[in-house]
C-alpha cells in the first residue's frame, strides 16, 4: 500500500506526457534549471491519465462522468473597492484639513464679517466645521496606522496577476516570485541583498513599484503631522458697543466751549501730576496693558496718549483709535538767542513775573520769562484723520539772585532755555487678536476706508459745524506790591490750542500759580496769628502746614534725596527758625530753584505736561468715533503653510493614483489563486516535487541557484484528458500557454462549480463517451 501511493505521489506531482512529446524530441520552452533536482517522469501506458489525490477523485453529479472539481477563473474586485474607499477617507481628510485651514465651510471666512452691518452682529455657529475638523483628524489617524498594512495588501493582490501574466514561462524565475510572496518589500534585508549586487536576482517591476508606494506611505503621514500643526483662533460671536470716543477730524470742543477751560483742567492736572502714579491712558508700542507711569518717558517704546485705557483689545474686530505723542526737548541758549520782540508781538504769547524783597541788608530778586512766538495766528491742530505733526517752542529766562542763599551755577543774566514740543498725531489700530495684542503704529491716512470686512464701522455720528477760531488781540497788566506781572489773555480765546501753549499758560498764564500766589498768601497771612509766625516757642518750632500746590513741583523734585523728605506743596514754616518761608516771595523763589536744578529733566517734565494737556483736550471733544469689541469664541483650526500644502499634496496624490492604479490591475484579470501566499507557494512546491526542493536544511538561501533557473510564472500546462467533451486544463510552471479566461480548471472541491447551461447542451449533444 506504502508503494502504491509513493507511486501515485510521483505520477501526480511529475510533468505529464503530452501528444507533443510523442512526436517531438524537444519541448517548446526548455526550462533553465539544474537537471539532477528534476523528478524523473514516469511511465504511463496507453496514455492512461495520471491518478488525482483522493480529495479530488469524487465527480459531482451535475458534470461530464469522469471529471473531477474545475472551476473558471474570476476576477475579485472587493479589494479595489476598499481601496477606493481608502483613497476617498485620505482624500476627504487632507481637502478638509486644507480647507479649514483657510476658511470655514459654513460660512466665507473665519473673520468678523462687517461689511453689512444688518448681518452683524449675529451669533454666528461653527459646529459643523468642528465636526469636519474632527472627523479629519480622527480618519486621519485611522490611515497612518493603516496605510503600511493596506499597501502590502494591495500588492500581494496584484502580484497574483503579475506573476501569470507573464509573456512566457521565464519571464519571473522562482526566486523573485518568492520575493514577492514574501513581501520583502517591508523588509529591510532586501535592501542588504540590492546593495550587495542582488537587484537582477530579487528585483521585478511589481517589486520596485511596490518599494516607491512603501516608501511614500512611510512619509506621507509623518510629513502631514510635521505640516499641519493645530492652532485655536477666535470666530466671531457678537458685536458690543464699548463706548464713544473723539475724533480728530471733529475737534471742536462741544462741551467745553467756554475758552480757558482747556488751560484751567490742564492747570489742574499739573498741579497733581507725579511719577509714580498709574497712567491708564499712557500707551507702549508693546503687546499687553503696561503699568506706565510719568517717571521716564525716554525710556518708553513709543509712548503715546489714546482715550481709551491702555491695552483695551478689540477681540476678533479691527478698531483704530486716535493717537497723540509730544515729545519735548530742551536747550541751554544765549541771551541774543531769546526771541527780543515777543513781548510786543500781537500773535505771540509772553508772560513776566519778577520779585524783589530785602532780608536785612542783602536785595533778593527773582525773575521769570515766558515767551512763545507766532501761537495765536491759527490752531496747529488739523481737521482730519490723517498723519499730522507740527512743533512748538518755548522760551524761558529763569533768574534767582539771593546773596544769602545763592543758587549754584545761576547766571548774572539768568538761565534761558528752548524747550522743543513735537506733537504727531493720527489713528493707530487698537490691539487685537489679528495683530497679537500689539497696538499697531501711527497711520499714515484715515483708516476708515477699506479697512476690511472685519473692520466695524466707527463714525455713528453726523457731521456738525465747528466753532471758528476767535482771536482777540488784549493784554491786561497787573501790579501788586509784592510782584510786577505782565499776563497776556489773548491766547485764552483760542479753540484747538498746542499742547505746549495750554501748558505754558496753565503754568504762567492769567490764573497761574506764578499770577495769583501773592494774593492768596496774603489772605493766608492775615488769617493767621501772627504770634505763630514769629514766636520761638517749641510748640510751634518745626511745625509746617501745606497752603498752596504748585504745578509739576513733584516732577521738578523728582531725584530728590530719599534721605530727605521731598515737599509736595508751599508750605508755611512756623517759628522764628524757619522765618525765611513765611514770605510769598521766599516760597516762589525755591518753587523756581525746583524749576532751576531740574534742568536736566525738562524733557521729561514738559513731555509730562503736553500728554496732560492732550489728555485735557481730547476729553472735551465731543464723542462721536465709536468702539466695538468682541472677543468671540475659541476654535480650533488646522494651521498649514503653503510650503506645507504643496509638499503633502505632492506626495499624497501619487500614492493614492499608483494604489488605486494596482488594484485595478490586480481586479482587472480573472486570477488563479487569491493572494500570493504561503499556501500559493505551498502549492508550488508541491508542483515542483520533493526531487527538486527536497526538505534539507537551507540557510544559505541565496546560494541555491536552481532559484535562479526554475520558472516561476503559473501555466496553463494543457487539458487533462484530450478526448473530453468540457475540456479541463491543469495549470503549471513549465511549458504552457498563459492562462484563459473562459476555461474551467482543476481545483479543489470547494472551489467546484456546476455546469452551466451551455455545458449541459453541449454534453447532451456529445453523449457520454
């Protein structure tokens, strides 16, 4: 029994006589392998056809008598299905993450869109987009994990038909369809076996294709992760009206139209005014609210007045806001350099205080001058919302001559300064999430025109008339016994003034400190006993009360020695020790030594001066340039660089062509087997027979050269029996005709198929035979 099957083993696994070999001495394709691994073929007589396994021996009912399990080829197309389905998810995840990226898909853009203000605000919803977003991502994760597995599939399903479409039997030799049902290309040793001069004996077409759609499903999604990065930015939600604002372009002081309101709110200001208070309305040209104080402006990043606090952000709306920065400088000048007629000049603003009082023996004498040329011809100030700029100066001659008490360093003649304002003016766009929370720099025109979709409409007021500049041309001398003044009122009319002229006037014009201080102390001094004055008494000795505030005085005592008490206001002294402050003239006189020895800070003081003086300004126009604001609702968005785009979508839409191209052609042609795999090789190896790879120990595979010889390519090797009515071919790997769509085929029982129609007929016209 033990023979009689190793015989039937051999008879079915050795290649069958056919009619040709009769008659031929040669077969059609001599196969190029090593001939002592060939089986040798046995002898069958009178033609009889070899002996099938037994699994194979049944007939089924419905066939010829005598045929045993066939079946047609057909093609698989669920494989080129799913690939599609695969190339579709990619494609829709990567055009969403694309467009997200530019732009929602609910609505045009992800910005505010106020260019019809019946449209906004709304409330606007971007849960659709969220969803889109989120599905992208999800899907996208799904293929990174997915796409290695899925490419191999795919060319494991179209190796089949590589591998039996092949012109003739050599046309792939064993060893590279071994190759390929390995799948090596996952595996890193092939690229060991290239590089060592073994492309010729692994490499194939399939193969090398299969190699570039590896290599771009390894990078594609690493790369995409690397480009596309998430980012949360704000959408629209609604519209909030902050508050109203003024206008340059629409100065006109509507509730403060009373002339010298301007001078005497700046004058209060100053009397205040120190450098450690928070200044809400000081802006930087830097990201977030800063804590600005007066305490050094030199040292500020573009520092400027606007109404609105300092920081205040406009969310995802562009809003602009008016802008003023004076800046002053200060000079030492000589005398012939001090205006000579500007105390007759009609357009000019002038001012002289001076002082003499005697302490025993010795004549005190102070003096100050203040003069401004060509002030009160016209406002300097211009009706529009562009980019303004214009300069002022002021001349001072300050004289403090004490023979008891000198002043360091003062000159016989005085000391005579310019201070130098430069005001520029204009809009500047209020920190937002467009511009990272950075106040944006001075405009150069009125950014109300085209400014955006996302730009809200600021100007909610109608236009009114302004007041005209009046100008009147009186001065008004007065005199006490104290202190020979010279005031002049005329630039008290004027609307719009400069920065430095309110100041000049709030500091020595009618109503000043420097103007009204003698009066009032000496309603003080008759107020007061005058036995408190005098007396040296203990009680009293050392005792100082505050009766006046002078203007900027904390400014002019601002380096002041922390070891000594800096006075902020005029005090009065009492007891006989301290009898050099009980005098109008002494207080003034050490105001302006203040004023003397802060030289060196008049910057930073008139600079201080000029913001107040805007801030008093700005705060009298009527409001009429509206603030919106809205800080929407986080969302977040794919972020993907243009570069980005273009190199994800360059490698992406190769891959999926080139994958969708091979399942089709795996899909196309009726095929033998399912995949190219262990039990396709199994069923090689068993064609081949244990003559010619036997069960040895094999380590050294690449050293087998009948690898190299044998044919790898599936046949069909001829009928297997020439007088069948349905003709039933056997497929091979040596001689043989490609394979034909149409013909049945041997195959296993599960694989059987029934006759069909046509068949049938065709037995019945035959008869069994």
């Amino acid at each position: 029994m033990a023979d009689n099957d190793s015989a039937i083993h051999l008879q079915r696994l050795s290649r069958p006589p056919t009619e040709s070999d009769s008659g031929h001495s040669s077969q059609d394709e001599a196969p190029r392998h090593a001939s002592r691994h060939l089986p040798r073929e046995p002898a069958f007589e009178n033609d009889q056809q070899y002996e099938l396994p037994a699994y194979s021996r049944a007939t089924p009912g419905n066939q010829s008598i005598g045929r045993g399990h066939s079946t047609t080829l057909h093609r698989s197309g669920l494989i080129t299905f799913l690939t599609l389905l695969f190339a579709g998810l990619a494609i829709y995840s990567w055009v969403i993450l694309v467009i997200l990226s530019f732009r929602p898909v609910s609505t045009r853009s992800w910005e505010a869109n106020t260019s019809q203000l019946h449209q906004y605000p709304k409330h606007l919803d971007y849960g659709l987009d969220a969803s889109l977003y989120r599905s992208a991502r999800v899907i996208q994760s799904i293929l990174s994990v997915i796409i290695l597995p899925w490419t191999s599939a795919v060319c494991a399903h179209a190796a089949v038909i590589f591998v039996q479409q092949q012109k003739d039997s050599m046309g792939l030799t064993m060893r590279q369809v071994m190759t390929l049902a390995d799948r090596r290309w996952l595996d890193f040793s092939l690229l060991l076996d290239v590089c060592g001069g073994a492309w010729k004996q692994h490499g194939s077409h399939l193969l090398l294709l299969a190699i570039t759609l590896h290599f771009l499903g390894a990078i594609i999604y690493p790369i995409q992760s690397i480009m596309v990065n998430p980012k949360t930015i704000h959408t629209p939600v609604s519209a909030n009206d902050m508050g109203v604002v003024g206008d340059l372009s629409r100065p006109s002081s509507y509730y403060d139209s009373t002339s010298g309101s301007d001078v005497v709110k700046t004058r209060g200001a100053l009397l205040s005014a120190d450098t450690h208070t928070w200044q809400p309305q000081l802006w930087q040209g830097q990201q977030g609210p800063q804590l600005s104080t007066f305490e050094n402006f030199s040292a500020m990043t573009d520092p400027f007045y606007a109404q609105v606090p300092s920081g205040f952000h406009t969310g995802v709306l562009r809003q602009f806001a008016m802008r003023i920065n004076s800046t002053a400088s200060s000079r030492s000048i000589e005398v012939d350099e001090f205006p000579s007629e500007c105390d007759t000049a009609s357009d000019a603003f002038f001012a002289n205080y001076s002082s003499l009082t005697v302490n025993g023996y010795s004549p005190q004498v102070w003096a100050l001058t203040a003069c401004m040329p060509n002030v009160t011809s016209r406002s300097p100030w211009s009706e529009t919302r562009n980019r303004q700029e214009f300069s002022e100066s002021l001349y001072l001659n300050i004289s403090i001559q004490d023979p008891t008490y000198p002043i360091k360093g003062m000159p016989a003649d005085g000391a005579l300064y310019e201070i130098n304002l430069r005001t520029t003016a204009g809009y500047f766009e209020l920190p937002n999430y467009m511009n990272n929370g950075t106040p944006g720099a001075l405009l150069e025109n009125d950014p109300s025109p085209g400014c955006g979709t996302n730009c809200m409409r600021q100007v909610n007021r109608d236009p009114y008339w302004l007041h005209r500049v009046r100008r009147e041309d009186t001065a008004i001398g007065n005199a006490t016994n104290y202190i020979s003044q010279t005031v002049p009122w005329t630039p008290l009319w004027i609307d719009n003034k400069g920065p430095l002229l309110t100041s000049a006037l709030a500091l020595f014009g009618p109503g000043s400190f420097l103007d009204t201080f003698f009066a009032s102390f000496n309603v003080i001094q008759t107020n007061l006993h005058d036995s408190a004055l005098d007396q040296d008494d203990s009680n009293y000795n050392g005792k100082s009360v505050c009766i006046e505030l002078a203007p900027l005085m904390n400014l002019f005592y601002a380096e002041q020695s922390h070891y000594t008490p800096r006075d902020t206001c005029i005090s009065l002294h009492l007891g006989s020790y301290y009898s050099r402050y009980t005098n109008a003239h002494s207080l003034v006189s050490d105001w302006l030594s203040g004023m003397y020895n802060s030289a060196w800070n008049m910057p930073n003081i008139f600079t201080t001066a000029a913001f107040l003086s805007n801030k008093q300004w700005v705060e009298s126009m009527q409001p009429t340039y509206a603030i919106y604001q809205d800080f929407g609702s986080e969302t977040e968005v794919p972020n993907i660089s243009l570069a980005g785009l273009i190199v994800v979508t360059i490698l992406l839409g190769p891959y999926l062509f080139l994958l969708c191209a091979l399942s089709w052609y795996g899909s196309l042609t009726p095929r033998w087997t399912h995949r190219l795999d262990s039990f396709a090789m199994l069923r090689f190896g068993a064609a081949l027979g244990e003559g010619v790879f036997p069960m040895f120990v094999a380590r050294k595979i690449k050293d087998i050269k009948e690898l190299d010889e044998i044919p790898g390519v599936i046949r069909d090797v001829g009928p297997v029996s020439d007088n069948a009515i349905i003709p039933i071919s056997r497929l091979g790997l040596w001689e043989g005709k490609p394979l034909q769509n149409l013909r049945r085929y041997e195959c296993y029982e599960a694989d059987s198929e029934s006759m069909t129609v046509s068949e049938h007929n065709q037995v019945r016209r035959g008869g069994p035979r």
